[in-house]
C-alpha cells in the first residue's frame, strides 16, 4: 500500500475525528446517554487491546483474558464503588487520584510524589502507543525507514491532537461533550474493525481450531495455566488489570470528570462488561491462524498480514484505522490527565510562587508535549525490545502502586498520610528494581549484571528466592504486597492527620477572586451555586473550583487573601486529641495541683466576666445602627407597596448591605469568645519560629495589596501560649498591611524581661485625636469591623503582656511576650 495514500487516509480520519468532537460541542445533551458514557470507558482498550492481544495470545495463549477480566470483575461493584468516588467527586471537583489523596491526606508530599510518578510509570504505555502505530504504518507502506523516525511523528501529531482536543480552557473539571463523544465514536471504530478482521478471516480461511490441534506445538495457546506458577500469574494478571481499570488517569477522567451522572453507572456496569467479551472473540482465531499461516510474522501484526493474506487490502486498512483509534483516543485522554496532574501538582505551585498563573493554561499544554516525547524516548531507549503487552503491563503495575492508599483511603479511617507515604515509596521503589530497571538492562542501557542482582537474594527477578513466576507476576506481587504491608502497618501505629482547619469568608470576595484567576464566567457559575450559603460552606466550594483548576496546594494558598478560619474549625481536632489523651490529662491531674488550678481557674473566671460585660456593652451599643436600620428599611418596603423598581432595588441593595454587616459583627464575636474559652496552657516556644509562621500567613494579603514584607528578628524562646501568640501578630500584621504604601516591617528583640514585638507600615499613621480610642471595641479607620485591635489587647493582656501605639510616622505597634529563664541547676536561683 501506498505511503502516500496511507498517510492521505490517516488524516482524513483524524479530520472527521475532529469534526465529530466539534459537533459534539455544539449538541452537548447527545453525550447525556449511558450508551456514551459506556463506550467513552471503552478507552480502556487500546492498541495494546487492538494489536498486542492477538500477539500475547499468538504467544501464551489465552493468558490476554485476565487483562479484561479483572474490569469485568470490577464492574460487578461499580455502582456501589464508583458511586462513592462520584459524591466526592461532585462536591470537591476532583480531577484525577493525586486530588483525592490530597484530600484525604491533606498537605503533604503524597500527593506530588503520586502525580509525578504516574507520569514516569505512564511513559511504556504511552510508548506501545507509538510503538503500535509505527509499526503498523511501515507495515502497510512495505517502507524500511527506522521505526523510530515514524515514532516521532507519530509522537508529534497525537500531541498536538490532544493540545487541540483537551486544553481548550483552564479548569480540567468543566466537562468536554466534544471529547467524550469523540472517544465513543472510536470506541465504535476499533469494535467494528476488530470484529470485520475477523470475520473475514473465518469466512476465507475457516475454522482455525481443527487445524491448531494437530499441531503440538499449538497444543499450549488452547489448554488453562498448568501449575502453582500458572495459575497464580492468571490470577494477579486479573487483580492487575481491575485495579488498573480503577485507577489509569485516563478512566478517572472519562468514569469521575467526564461522567459525573450516577444514573448512568448501572446500565455501564453491563454494557462495558458486554464491549469487552464481543471485541476478544476474534482474538484467539486470529491468533492461531497467525500462527499456522505467518510463522515468521511479528505476532503483534497479525490483525493487519491476514487481511492481506486473505486479499483484502481495504479491510487491512480498516483495521490500521482500528488501530489508529485504540491509540488516539488513548493518546488523547491519558495526555490531558498526566497534564491536569503536572500542572495541579508540579506547576502551579511553582507559577504562583513567581506570580506567572496565567500562563498556567500554556504550560499544560506545554506539559502533554512534554509527555509524548518522554514516551518516545523510552521508546528509543526499551521499547523496540519488548511486545507490547509487556510494556503495557509494566505500567499497570505502577499504575497499582496507588491502590493501597488510595482504596483504603476511601473506605478506611484509619488509614494515615504517614503509612499511604511509606507504603507509595516502598512499591515505587520495588517497581522500579524489578520491572522498570530491568527492561533499560535488557535494552543495552543498564550493565546486563544488573539483572544478576547484588546478591542471589536480591535478584531482581527473584527477591528473596522467588522463582518460577514471570517478570511482572513477581513485580507486582513484591511490589504491591509490600506497599499494602507497610501501609497498613504504618497507619496502626502512627497518629491520624489533623485535618485542615475551616476557612470562611465573604461570597463577593470569594467570587471577585475566581474572577480574577479562572474568569468570568467561573465566577458567575459559583454565584450561582453559592447563593444562600453560609461563609464556610461557600469558602468550601470556591476551594472546590481553584483547586480543579490550579490544584489544591495552590488553591488553599490563594483563600488565604480572602478568607479567615471559621469559629470553631479545630474543635473536632481537640475533641479527639481530648479523647486520646484521657490517661495523660488524668496524671497531670494529680492531688497536689489541684489547689493551684482551681485559684488559676477562678481568677480567670474573674477575668472572663469583666471581658464579657465590656464586649456585651459594646456589641449591644453598636448592634444597634445595623437593627435599627434593617428594621426601617424593611417596614418601608412593607408599607410603600407603590415603589418604583428603582427605588424598590436600592432599599433592598441598603437591606443587604445591613444583613451582611451583622454576619460580620456575629463571627467577630464568635471568634473572640472561643478565643478567651481556649484554656491558656503554656508551652516552650520559639517565637522567631512563630513570627516566621505568621509572615508567611499574611503574605497572600500583602501580595494582594502590593506590599512588601520585612522582618528582623532575633532569636527568642518564651513559655506562651503559642496560638494567642500567633493571633495577635496575624491581627496586627493584618491592620497594617490595610494601611502601609508599600512595606511592612516586622522586628522582634529582647528587652528587659520580655520579648518585644514591632510592627512598623510607612501608611499615614494613627491621627492623634484617635491614638486613645484605637484599641477599644468597633473603632476602625479602614471600614473594618474594628474589632481586631480590640481583641489583640485583650489577648495580649491575658498572656501577661501587653499591646500599645509607639510614637513615629506611619504605624508602630509593639506587643510584648514576658520571658522566663530556666537555669539548668535545679537549685538555681
């Protein structure tokens, strides 16, 4: 066949591939059918499925069956087990595993370590993809031009397929009709191709069965796995392939971001298992007349030498079509969820640490390209040494590595970030000692000793003594097990991560920042399902947006602008810490204190009562403006029934206004009463270390409002109690950067028998006529509620120190934290 009119027939192909998702886009309720979201799965079979499947089973018989097995398997769960990833999937935006294990796990190097990974443990899977079609065309053509070369193209193309394809927008969440049907529609190409291959090849050259049985050399691709080795490679080949189906990028993206509707999870759950069985009938007939007709063939070619075989060129054709759309579709997919993942995890953070967040979009598709031509290079490097089931495999196995922290992570609470950390490290690295490295050695680019291992126990091939199981059985069975070992072994014995506190916050503020970071029509889309909501919840799903978009390191950074923590957002962190240490708190109980704590307890009681008839007074006195005029308003728009829209809209815009200044004032309050109940227990701690934390907290703020943050802090360590510590200084950092030009200083010194803290912005200064009321209750110069001062004295007061205005241009505030000298010598003085 022509190279010419082959290349002409490929891109026409792509062509009406592309046309297809156009139309998709502009008819997006077409792709709201279980019988799209079932064939978008079906990305699942790819050249691997088209071409390696006749190969492996030309060569080991029916030993490609567990490959769609184990998803068969799955599939049986997948209304229960599926439907518990889509409600999480919903409510948070997930946009590929690594967003889970962040949100389960919280902060942490898990999440970047897995993202990272999958892209590394990708590269062979994405590499037969290449592979495939390269062979196939140089097949077709009669060219003997390098494989490779045609790779490279190959490589090309399909990148800027998926650039064009899948990154037309920013936020990887918002759901892509043109692509999913795009992938449906290959999904109908490769099973229709694959069955005419077939049947062609029954109806010209018969039945194959007879003839295979009398040949011995035949006789093992029809008999079962014989032995324990056999029947336990069939076996992990099946949990292999169901816990790749769960967790490839590529099926998370069509199954969770794509196919967020639960309805269509139960017809799926058959239909797919029913894709699968009708595109492996042809599989083994093929393959056994591959081997009784093309003894010397590349058994991973048969698809495409028996239609010709059997003089039909068109219908070889066809099938190099059916193996061009297994590849796309795949291509198209895993690219654009290995680069949601770089980006999220990798890149974002770095692009908000060098203010480059709008160049976020170019990146990503920067990052598919990225990916394909790593592909290609471990092409060049392994891949022309193996089948392509092989190299498929060795990326299952990586793909696996995610499953123990991540499935126990959905259905077990006690699984910790410290034991998915250790058993995720563990599998990856065993991955690579025992599939990965060896197939560079088997390449020629690894010293050939390095499959001997270092000694006979460390065998890559056979740790520990293991023999008679294939490379990936026992890759994957050391691999897996020993992560799922330490995961579970490490959970048991290591605390439960503190979750992340409660952030609450404004809906205008919220909205004005999606606006500024992912557009307008973003932001007009959380309006919407904002709207009634709490500060807490509505703070929850404007995290929700950035982080599908950004990912959520970045997003949790960009909240810290426009957000504060809720009330109350650690109380279930202190319940359990109460909880697990009862037997601790019951021993610093003990008799001879309890005189001390109960006069400490009284004094402050004391205290608490004074503070609380203050804040009474003052809140009762200024709850008076907002009542009084939310109450007139509201009787004007009761009795003037005649009111002009205008008038009628401004009223209402006034009521809004007064509503909102009252939710202000109440979390105000709330803040600070859970602040005095906090019991002031105090600690060893290092107050640079604490000044270094509250900078970094106020610095989405100052950057925000273009102000630079210094610091001069010597090193101080202090018995405080280290939250009110840190409270004070976020509250006075805050007031100045709402108030500095350009810079705010922050110094902390010794002096005397304390700890000095200054506070210094180059703004206008405090006016002397407001130097003697700043500090009392809802005095504001900026607007604000004016409780911040207010509270930062009261905190201070009751640490032993105290807050108070310097004289000087600008604003200087010190606070001050009184220092205790431990001497070493117990008969000290």
């Amino acid at each position: 066949m022509s190279p010419g009119v082959l290349l002409l027939g490929l891109l026409l192909y792509l062509g009406l591939l592309f046309l297809v998702a156009l139309w998709g886009e502009s008819r997006p309720s077409f792709t709201q059918s279980p019988w799209i979201y079932a064939l978008s799965l079906a990305v699942y079979a790819t050249a691997w499925t088209f071409l390696g499947s006749v190969g492996r089973a030309a060569t080991e018989g029916a030993t490609f069956l567990p490959i769609y097995l184990g998803p068969t398997l799955v599939l049986l769960l997948w209304p229960w087990l599926h439907g518990r990833l889509l409600a999480l999937a919903r409510t948070h935006r997930l946009t590929s595993w690594a967003d889970f294990l962040h949100l389960r796990y919280g902060p942490g190097p898990l999440a970047p370590l897995a993202a990272g990974f999958l892209v590394v443990g990708l590269l062979p899977y994405l590499a037969l993809q290449l592979k495939a079609i390269a062979q196939a065309f140089l097949f077709l053509s009669g060219e003997k031009a390098p494989l490779a070369d045609v790779a490279l193209l190959t490589a090309l193309l399909l990148a800027l397929f998926a650039i064009l394809f899948g990154t037309r927008r920013l936020d990887p969440s918002e759901r892509h009709p043109g692509l999913v049907l795009a992938v449906a529609f290959e999904s109908v190409v490769k099973l229709l191709a694959l069955l005419l291959v077939g049947a062609l090849v029954l109806l010209s050259l018969g039945n194959p069965f007879p003839r295979a049985q009398a040949e011995p050399h035949l006789h093992p691709l029809l008999l079962p796995p014989e032995g324990l080795s056999g029947h336990l490679a069939w076996v992990s080949l099946v949990a292999l392939s169901g816990l790749a189906f769960l967790l490839l990028p590529r099926q998370f993206h069509v199954a969770v971001v794509e196919g967020q509707d639960p309805r269509h999870l139960p017809q799926a759950a058959w239909a797919f298992p029913l894709y699968l069985l009708l595109i492996n009938l042809p599989i083994l007939p093929l393959a056994l007349w591959g081997r009784l007709l093309l003894p010397g063939e590349n058994p991973d070619l048969f698809v495409l030498a028996l239609p010709l075989l059997a003089g039909s060129p068109p219908v070889a054709f066809l099938a190099f079509l059916g193996a061009v759309s297994a590849a796309t579709a795949m291509v198209v997919v895993e690219g654009l969820a290995l680069s949601i993942l770089l980006s999220n995890h990798l890149l974002s953070p770095l692009l908000l640490r060098y203010r480059a967040l709008g160049s976020l979009l170019l990146w990503r598709r920067l990052a598919i390209l990225l990916v394909m031509l790593l592909a290609y290079l471990y092409f060049r490097l392994a891949g022309e040494a193996h089948a392509l089931v092989g190299m498929g495999l060795i990326s299952f196995v990586a793909v696996a590595q995610l499953a123990p922290a991540a499935l126990l992570g959905l259905y077990w609470k006690g699984a910790t970030g410290t034991g998915a950390l250790a058993g995720f490290l563990a599998g990856v690295g065993l991955w690579a000692y025992t599939l990965f490295l060896p197939t560079l050695a088997r390449s020629g680019f690894l010293s050939p000793l390095f499959l001997e291992g270092p000694h006979p126990l460390l065998h890559p091939e056979g740790l520990l003594g293991l023999k008679g199981l294939d490379p990936i059985t026992h890759g994957f069975l050391v691999s897996l097990g020993v992560n799922l070992a330490l995961t579970l072994g490490v959970s048991l014995f290591t605390r439960k991560n503190a979750p992340l506190g409660g952030r609450t916050g404004e809906v205008a503020a919220l909205a004005s920042l999606l606006e500024r970071v992912l557009g307008k029509e973003t932001a007009e889309a959380f309006l919407k399902e904002a709207e009634g909501l709490p500060g807490t919840e509505a703070a929850q799903r404007a995290e929700a947006f950035l982080s599908s978009a950004l990912g959520p390191a970045t997003a949790r950074l960009l909240l810290l602008s426009v957000t504060e923590e809720a009330p109350g957002a650690h109380r279930p962190l202190l319940e359990e810490a109460a909880r697990e240490s009862k037997a601790v708190r019951a021993y610093a109980q003990a008799l001879e204190r309890a005189q001390a704590e109960l006069a400490e307890a009284y004094e402050r009681l004391k205290a608490l009562d004074r503070a609380k008839d203050e804040l009474l007074w003052a809140v009762s006195h200024e709850l008076k403006t907002p009542l009084t005029a939310v109450r007139a308003l509201a009787e004007i728009l009761a009795t003037h029934t005649d009111l002009s829209e205008e008038e009628r809209g401004r009223f209402t815009a006034l009521l809004a206004k007064e509503a909102a200044r009252l939710s202000r004032l109440v979390e105000e309050v709330l803040r600070y009463a859970r602040l005095q109940t906090d019991p002031a227990r105090k600690e060893p701690t290092d107050l640079k270390a604490l000044a270094e934390e509250a900078l970094g907290l106020a610095e989405p703020l100052a950057r925000e409002r273009g102000v630079r943050l210094e610091a001069a802090l010597q090193p101080l360590h202090a018995p405080t109690h280290r939250d009110r510590v840190l409270q004070v200084l976020l509250n006075l950092l805050t007031n100045a950067i709402r108030h500095a030009r350009s810079r705010v200083r922050l110094e902390l010194l010794p002096k005397g028998q304390e700890a000095l803290f200054r506070i210094l912005d180059d703004g206008p200064g405090v006016p002397e006529e407001a130097r003697e009321r700043i500090f009392e209750p809802f005095q504001s110069l900026s607007g604000g509620m004016g409780l911040g001062l207010y509270l930062a004295r009261r905190l201070a007061e009751g640490l032993g120190g105290r807050v108070y205005l310097e004289a000087g241009e600008g604003g200087a505030f010190a606070f001050t934290v009184p220092l205790e000298v431990e001497d070493a010598d117990p008969c000290g003085g």
